[in-house]
C-alpha cells in the first residue's frame, strides 16, 4: 500500500545562505532542516535512501520571495495536523 515516496518539504534556498532549507511536516510539526543534513544521512542504510527534487518554474521576482519568506514564517513550528490546516487557512481569509 502507498506509493515509493513517503514524505514531501519544500525546499527554499535564501539569499545570504549557503545552504538550502527544507520546511517539511512531521509528527511533531512543521519544522525546518537543512539540505547539509539531509546529505550527510542519505544513502543505502541511513535515514534518507533516497531523494527526489522537482523544481517550481515560475518568476521568482522579489515579491515572489517576499510572499514565500512570510509564508515560512507562518508556518515553522506549527502543529501539524488537518484542524490546524483549515484553522489557518480560516485565520487568512
């Protein structure tokens, strides 16, 4: 049952920062990580067998990255579960 990928992030990479960022939902919540960990547990027999990157092509203006930075601020660290989901989304509108 499922398919072979079992988890999503988003993957953003900031100005100023030599490393990218993941924000992925977990049990505990919406967290960040950061790809220098991801790479240095991934391979047969570690944490993460494999990865797999799609990449969103669209105009990465400044008010792109302005909206996608408020974003991540919304979300780190918030519980992870549908109630808060639609509870959020409620709080936006």
């Amino acid at each position: 049952m499922g398919g072979f990928w079992h988890h999503a992030a988003i993957v953003y990479e900031p100005e100023g920062l030599e490393d990218c960022v993941l924000y992925e939902a977990v049990s505990t919540g919406v967290r960040r990580n950061y790809w220098s960990h991801i790479r240095e547990n991934l391979g047969p027999n570690e944490f993460y067998e494999s990865v797999a990157i799609r990449k969103l092509t669209c105009n990465r203006d400044q008010k792109f990255k302005r909206k996608v930075e408020k974003y991540f601020k919304e979300v780190d660290g918030l519980n992870y579960g549908v109630s808060q989901m639609v509870e959020t989304r409620y709080k936006r509108m």
